[in-house]
C-alpha cells in the first residue's frame, strides 16, 4: 500500500524547483498557480535566496504549489492517484497540498487558501517576536516537563524523540539555557511560534474565507495532522485546515496510522527530505523515497506500480459510505436497517487504545447495510456502513 506525503514549512531551499521546470508544461503550471497566489512562483524557486523564501507569505504558497505540480508527474492521469494511493498527509501547510491532492478542494481554491494563510500567519507572527526550536532526545517526560516550565507549546511532535517547542523569543532562550537532560535545543528558521496560541488572529481570517469555499469528500484515506485520524467529510477536512495553524501538529500519530493502515510505500513530494527522513526512523520496513528531482521520477514511478492497491474509497460514491477514522473496534448506535440517519449525526464510534472516535454519517441517508460487524476490529479509513441518499 502506497502513501503520498507532502512537506511543511522549513523544507524549501534556494533553487529546489529549477529541475522541475525542465518538465513539460511545469513552467506554464507554475506560472498559472503564480497567478492565483499573486506572486511569481518560478522566481521564488529558482532565483530567490534563502531569507527570501523563508518569509512566510512566500514560503508557503511556493511549497503547495510546487508540490501539486510535482503530483502530475506521479501519474499519466490525476484520477489515478485516486485509485492508486491508499492514504495522503501532508505535515503543517502541506495538508492543505494533500487535501487539494485528494479532491477536496481545487488546485485554485488551494492557492487561494494557502497565499491568505501565509499572509495571516506572518500578520500574526509580527504581533509578537516569537520563533521554534528543536528539541531532539531526552526523557518525554522530562522534555514535556521542561516545556512547560519556560511557558512552550509542543507545536510539533514528529516522533523519533523529536519535537518542536514554540513561543516567545524570550522562553526559547530560557530553554535554550537550561535545557531538558541528554537533550539537544536547535533554534530554527521560521519567523514564528506556529501552531500555536500566538496564531489564533490567522484561524479567524482564514475561518472566513472557508466559508466560501466548496469542498469533495476526499477520494482517498486524508490522515489529519489532528490525531493521526482518517478524515473523509470535505467540510470536515476544511474545518481542520483551519484550525491547525493554532494547534500542534501530530505527525507521530500520523505515521501511526500509516502503520494501522499497512503502508509499504511512502513517497514525499517536493520540496522533499523531511518526512522522508522521518519516515526513515519511524516506519521500519516501509520503502521511503524523497521525490527531491526528475531524476528521482523512475524510481517513484517503480514504486507506484509495486505498491499501489485499489481503494476502497476512490471506486465507491462517497456520499454513500462512513468510514472508519482510526484503528480500533466498532460499536454501532444505529442497529437497525432501514434507520434514515440525518447528517452529522453519530452512528457509531471507534474505540482504540488512546481514545474514542465518534463516527458520523456527513452527508445522512437511509441505512442500507452494515460492512462490518458490531465489536469487530476495523482499520483507519475502512468502510463501515452503507447509506442511500434521502433529502433527510
């Protein structure tokens, strides 16, 4: 089973897309989604210096954009990645990637979305002097311990012993004296403490601007940035876009599931390295390529045929399926057949380890069939039951 990736802000480097203009039609694509953000994307991945890209209202429409070209090279027709990929995530500003990769959204509405977040966050990132450092190793409960104790947010958990602490300049520096024991303090290049209290103006800017976007439920398994959990109500994926720009980024639970699910291969879209890297440590036995140049394409293309499955998802109406958001057991609380069920409403929920999910039918129906049975196990993104469309 193959999954997509798609990376965060801190991934792009001076003059990563210039291979990729080699491409047929990247160049005009690129020039297009230019457009659409406001600013000349080609520029920026080619000529543009390191400060430059790393301003947030540029580094992050250039990321999505790159990134959503660079997945046309993946597959002859873009419908087949639908069929192809077993699961999508994208880490911070690549969920946006992801969502538009998996039919939420469009490519236009993405870059839209994306040039406003950028925008908003380096708005609210200007409030307050505020920026992230890494904290590799320790003790978790050490690390967590200390965080707390300087006032930081873990605005990142990428797994491996690997987090990444946010906050004002002045508690970065109090972490940076005195830091967790056996741990190491890396300050990083980002302009802000992102996913964090300190970004809550950008969530109300960018909570309007949803409200004027239409959304697909996803075409494959979209893994939130949440709790690692398999999202598939569009609405429901939007909602989410919105509100983790002030509020941690769970890749450890991600990679989780990509384990729940079964993935045998993962591939990171460019600007390519981090997750790949991550994927690396986390996810022993899977087969990791980070797509970085061309050069890399026959290899990904490799991996496409050997790991791609059919999904349960892309060939079945979606409007008619609720699926399974995490590994667990299913307990239904509607038994019988024939029930019309109204939109949002909870219709079972999933019960694992660290917690319940409550399952909800998004769009409603009349129950049709049960594709699993009560109390059995069930994994992320499974369909669980089958509904006819009424105007309930």
């Amino acid at each position: 089973m193959l999954v997509i990736v798609c990376p965060g802000q801190g991934s792009q480097t001076p003059g990563f897309l210039a291979p990729w203009l080699e491409l047929p039609g990247f160049r005009d694509r690129m020039a297009w989604l230019s457009a659409v953000a406001g600013m000349d994307l080609v520029a920026h991945g080619t000529e543009s210096d390191a400060e430059t890209i790393k301003d947030t209202a540029v580094a992050q429409p250039l990321i999505v954009g790159a990134g959503l070209i660079s997945l046309l090279a993946l597959f002859e027709h873009p419908a087949d990645g639908h069929r192809a990929v077993a699961a999508g995530a994208g880490h911070s500003v690549g969920e946006i990637t992801a969502a538009a990769a998996a039919g939420v959204m469009t490519a236009e509405q993405a870059m839209v979305f994306v040039r406003e977040r950028g925008r908003a966050m380096a708005a609210a990132s200007a409030v307050t002097p505020t920026g992230m450092s890494a904290v590799l190793g320790g003790d978790p409960e050490d690390v967590a311990a200390t965080l707390e104790r300087h006032g930081l947010t873990a605005a990142n958990n990428n797994g491996g012993g690997q987090l990444v602490a946010a906050g004002t300049l002045e508690q970065l520096e109090a972490l940076k004296a005195d830091p967790p024991a056996k741990a190491r303090v890396i300050p990083l290049q980002v302009a802000g403490a992102f996913h964090t209290h300190h970004m809550a103006p950008a969530v109300d800017v960018l909570a309007g601007y949803a409200r004027a976007i239409s959304t697909h439920d996803p075409r494959t398994r979209l893994v939130s940035n949440a709790a690692g959990a398999v999202v598939h109500d569009g609405r429901q994926v939007l909602k989410r876009l919105v509100s983790q720009v002030s509020n941690p980024v769970r890749w450890d639970l991600c990679m989780e599931t990509f384990k729940d699910i079964g993935v045998t291969g993962l591939i990171e879209i460019p600007p390519a390295g981090t997750l790949a890297n991550l994927a690396k440590r986390g996810l022993p036995g899977v087969e990791v390529l980070a797509l970085k140049t061309p050069d890399d394409l026959e290899a990904a293309h490799r991996m496409v045929r050997e790991h791609a499955q059919p999904s349960e998802v892309a060939d079945n109406p979606t409007w008619r399926l609720v699926i399974a958001p995490a590994k667990g057991t299913v307990t239904y609380t509607v038994t019988e057949a024939g029930t019309t069920v109204p939109a949002g409403s909870v219709v079972a929920t999933v019960n694992t380890l660290r917690d319940s999910y409550s399952v909800t039918a998004p769009h409603g129906g009349r129950v049709i069939e049960w594709l699993v049975e009560d109390g059995d196990p069930v994994s992320p993104g499974q369909p669980l039951l089958r509904l006819h469309p009424t105007e309930a």
